[in-house]
C-alpha cells in the first residue's frame, strides 16, 4: 500500500508517467526493494526530483544540501551509524530547531524510532537520498584519536587479539565497529582523507611512534600511538596492501583501494626498513576527482593565451616543469580535458596513473618487465595517436622518441624537472638532444610552483615591512595601494590560516629569438634574458600577482620564488 502512495504521488507530481510507476511496482513486487531505486536506475528521474515530490506532498521543508552549520555532533551519536545508514535518516539542526532529515516521509518506521530515542515532538524535513548518505558519511562522529589511545591502553601488555581479514573496496566508515588496532588505522585513513592530506607518514623512532600528514605541501603530526603497536600497525596496514607481513628486510610497494565517505580513494604504500623498524608513507589519490578547466588554473591573460594556442597546434611539444609536488601532472590533466573530444585519439604514458581519464588510453610504466616510458612510447606511435601524453621525460631516449613524434605530426605533452622555465632548454641538451630538433620540436615550456592559499574567513590585512616588500621586488611607493594579508588561523582551516593551494606560472613559448639561442647552445641566462625582453612572466612575478589578489602571503611566494631568479648571470 505504501509502494502505491508512493508510485501515485510521484506520478501526480509529474516526477514519472504511470507507465513507468506500473513498470517499476510489477518489478519490486516480483524481485523486492524500493519502488525510488527502480525508477532512479531505469533513469526515469533523479533522487532529488523524487525529494522534492515528496517535500511538496506532506508540506514540508525540502533541504537541497547539509551544511556543517546543520549538524549537532550529539544527536548525531545517540543513533547507531547502521540504523542512520539503512534507514536513511538523520537528526539536523535547522533554524535552532532538532529536524529528522529523511529521504521517505511515507516509511515512517524510521522516523518514529528515531523521534522516540531523541525524546519525541520533532518535525521532519526531506533531502535527497544520496545528500543525507553523504552528510552520515562526513559528519557521524568516529571515535577520537585520544578515546582509541585510552581502549588500546586498556588492552594493557597482553597479545592482541586482532583479526587482520584484509579489505577491498569497502566503506571505512561503517567499520568503525571493528577491534581497536583496525580501528586506529580507519581512524588514520578517514581523517586523512578528510582533512584533504596528500600523504600519510607512519614513522618509527626508538620509544614512540609518529603518525604525521601531509596537507597542502607541509607536514602535520597528528598522534603518537604507543611504541608497543607498532607492529600491528605496520601488519594491518601491509596486509591491507597485499604485502608480504615476514619480509622486514627490504623496501615494499603496494596500494589499497577503499572508500571514504563514499569516495573511491586509492591508496599507494611504501614500505621502507629503518632502524628502528618499517617506515611507511602513504599516498592518497582521489579516483573521484575532476579537473578544472584550463581557464580556472589562475593564469594570467598572456600566459593563458599563450597555452591556448600551443595546444591547439597540430603537432609539437609542451613541456610542463618543476619540482616533484609542484602540480605538473594536474596541469597536464587539466590540458588533457581541454583536448579530449571524441575526434582525436589520446594516449598517455605514466608512472604511475594516477587518474582515470575517460576517451583516453592510458598506459603504466612496469620498470621491472620492461616496459619503460621508451619502450611504451615505440608502442603507442604504432597506435595512430593525436596527442600523447608523457608522465614524465627521464632520459636521453625517452626525449629523442618524444622529439620525433613531434616532428611527425604528434602533439606530446610532457614534464621535466628543472627549477624554470629557462632551465629546461639547458636539460634537454644536457640529455644529447640535439639544438636543431629542440628549436624545431618545442612550443612552450612552462614552469610552475604551488603556495598555499589564504583561508577567506580568518585571513587579516597588514602592513609589511620594508625589508618584506624589496624581497619581493616592491618598494613601499609600488606597494602604497596594494592590500597584504597574513594567515591568522581558525576552525575552518585547522588553525594553519590557509585552505587549499594555487598554482603560480612562468610560460616561455619557443619564439624565432630564443630559438636561435637554443641552435647556439646559449647558457640559461641568455635564455632568459631573451625571455624576458618578450614580456615572459616569472614566477616571482606571477605570486606577486596572487598576493595582490589576496589570495596569498608573501612568507608562501618567497618559499617557492626568489628575487634571485631574476638575477642573469
């Protein structure tokens, strides 16, 4: 009777036709389930059409996101994460007021259940199924770090008893109810997913143990579990992994795959030995990401511009530089989705791939069987490429193939690792490529860093002092109208006053004078001085340029950039 309600309001909403609500009720009542997931994978409509029905039907709220302002870590505690998860229910805060949150008004069971356990009188509102399961996900309060320590402690000395059944494709969150060591590391991995760390650094030292993350480029130590765990810490986790639990002796690599708060996350560890027993770093790769648009990079109207053109070209190279963790594989991807149309056939080369990208075969580097970037790269040019994509140009003839794909009629995408844009030039014929195929085979080279960006809530102008503003190449004139600001730190940001991190660029295209340079094997100041005769913008000047959007400080441009690069020797 309820399914038919159900069917008939959606109906009269003008959700789904009746023909498709018959559709579905003749095959739930055949197979089970709920008439809403039937009619959501036919894809007669969405979760948040049948919301927003359901809201409209028994007049009530209909709540389209679940903000961090709405929830109450409490309420949210005196229910079980289970019963919150099947049911699909939780308790808000909306307006000053304790509203249930449901996706169904119509199965009342589990609101009436809940209502009773947080003491009855409270009204309802309607979300949209995957909102409130995404909201359960990302706010159910897991236990503490310190309240784990504490139940670990209380285990005292004795051998623990711990089931170390390893895990695949599973939702760390709803696994919170497992032994304690289990527990300590979802705690590690959901936290560090949550507060966006990059790595996770699980170090031993002689009388503790140090759980340290990496966010936005800089180190965080967040716990030290007892020195006596570390053992099942390191198994946990290798088993996790795939790895060999007796072999202590030499380095191991492996990768877990997990969801966390219903994101895919793959996971890849390194296992090193040390003294003082097996260190591992963790690398979290988020399998759910996007990419921005190129636009949406932060470049400046020139550079922008510049790499506009250079991709559109037929054939050539880019070359994108820098450090490792300086984002070059995320400006690659970024280029890569402004390319990938269902007209060109692109191939990547990657150690390792980091990202799926649909429409795009991509290819991983097995060092150990042979199948290096060069011997890849003789394979892809036998596949009728348009455009390939190179992880990473290591060596002489990985850099003479990706030359000669170019010259005939390829696009290659790539990086390298020299400190600018300038620089690469100098590497390439350090490699033995010869300077006749570098002037004829490069478009662009492009360099760049990442500083960190400030938090928009906490952050606070300030004056700089004069010695800050010449280090940056300002005097106190130039500066007269520009706003700094400094990080200052609050809730929003962990305390650090900044969120996130944004890209600053130095883009030289392969221009006739430089190219000229380049055939008489000039120094990298020649280089650049040439440069920047032609308006190329260095990364000093370009982090000055976030700065005086207010996106950054000076202390994060000065970590990355120096008035030094702007010295030709």
């Amino acid at each position: 009777m309820v399914k038919k309600t159900v069917g008939s309001i959606l109906v009269t909403a003008g959700v789904v036709t009746s023909e498709q609500a018959q559709e579905c009720e003749k095959e739930i009542a055949q197979t089970g389930g709920k008439l809403e997931n039937c009619l959501i994978e036919k894809k007669y409509t969405t979760d948040s059409a049948i919301a927003r029905a359901y809201a409209q039907a028994v007049s009530v709220p209909f709540v389209e996101k679940i903000t961090e302002k709405m929830i109450d870590l409490e309420l949210l505690a005196k229910a079980s994460l289970k019963f919150l998860r099947d049911n699909i229910v939780m308790p808000a805060r909306i307006d000053n007021k304790t509203v249930i949150i449901l996706a169904n008004p119509f199965y009342f069971q589990a609101f009436d259940d809940l209502n009773l356990l947080l003491g009855g009188g409270l009204s309802y509102a309607v979300a949209p199924a995957k909102v409130i399961i995404d909201a359960i996900n990302r706010y159910y309060p897991l236990e503490s770090a310190k309240e784990m320590m504490e139940e670990l402690e209380e285990e005292g000395e004795k051998e623990l008893d711990v089931d170390f059944e390893a895990i695949e494709e599973k939702d760390i969150v709803a696994m919170a109810t497992e032994a304690p060591i289990i527990k300590l590391v979802n705690h590690i991995l959901f936290q560090a997913a949550k507060q966006g760390a990059s790595d996770i650094h699980l170090e031993p030292f002689e009388k503790e143990v140090r759980v340290r993350y990496r966010i936005d480029g800089v180190m965080y130590s967040v716990m030290t579990p007892p020195k006596r765990l570390q053992g099942a810490l390191v198994s946990r986790i290798k088993i996790m992994a795939n790895l060999d639990i007796a072999e202590k002796r030499i380095p191991q690599d492996g990768r877990i795959d997990l969801k966390v708060a219903g994101r895919p996350i793959d996971i890849r560890v390194s296992v090193l030995p040390t003294s003082f027993g097996e260190r591992i770093v963790m690398r979290l790769l988020d399998k759910s990401r996007t990419f921005a648009k190129l636009s949406a990079l932060g470049f400046a109207e020139r550079d922008f511009k510049l790499i506009s053109e250079s991709i559109k070209r037929p054939n050539g190279i880019i070359y994108v530089t820098g450090p490792t963790g300086s984002g070059k594989t995320t400006t690659l991807y970024s280029v890569l989705g402004e390319l990938n149309t269902p007209d060109v056939n692109i191939i990547t080369v990657e150690d390792p791939v980091e990202y799926q990208m649909a429409g795009i075969g991509q290819v991983q580097v097995r060092d150990k069987i042979g199948l290096t970037f060069a011997a890849a790269l003789r394979s892809i040019l036998r596949q009728d490429p348009d455009i390939i994509m190179i992880g990473e140009t290591r060596d002489a003839e990985t850099a003479q193939i990706a030359v000669q794909a170019a010259l005939t009629g390829h696009l290659v995408l790539s990086t390298l690792h020299t400190n600018n844009a300038p620089a690469s030039i100098t590497r390439l014929l350090d490699m033995g490529v010869e300077p006749y195929l570098i002037a004829s085979s490069v478009n662009l080279i492009m360099a760049q860093r990442l500083v960190r960006r400030l938090c928009e809530v906490c952050k606070k102008p300030y004056t700089p002092t004069k010695d800050m503003l010449e280090s940056i190449g300002l005097t106190e004139k130039t500066a007269k109208n520009i706003t700094f600001y400094q990080a200052v730190g609050c809730d929003e940001c962990n305390k650090t006053g900044y969120k996130g991190r944004q890209a600053i660029f130095e883009v030289m295209p392969m221009s006739d004078h430089i190219a000229h340079l380049t055939m008489e094997r000039a120094d990298t100041g020649q280089v650049r001085k040439q440069a920047l005769a032609e308006g190329m913008t260095t990364l000093l000047d370009d982090g000055v340029r976030r700065i005086k959007e207010g996106i950054t400080t000076i202390d994060e441009v000065l970590s990355v950039a120096t008035i030094e690069q702007e010295v030709v020797e």
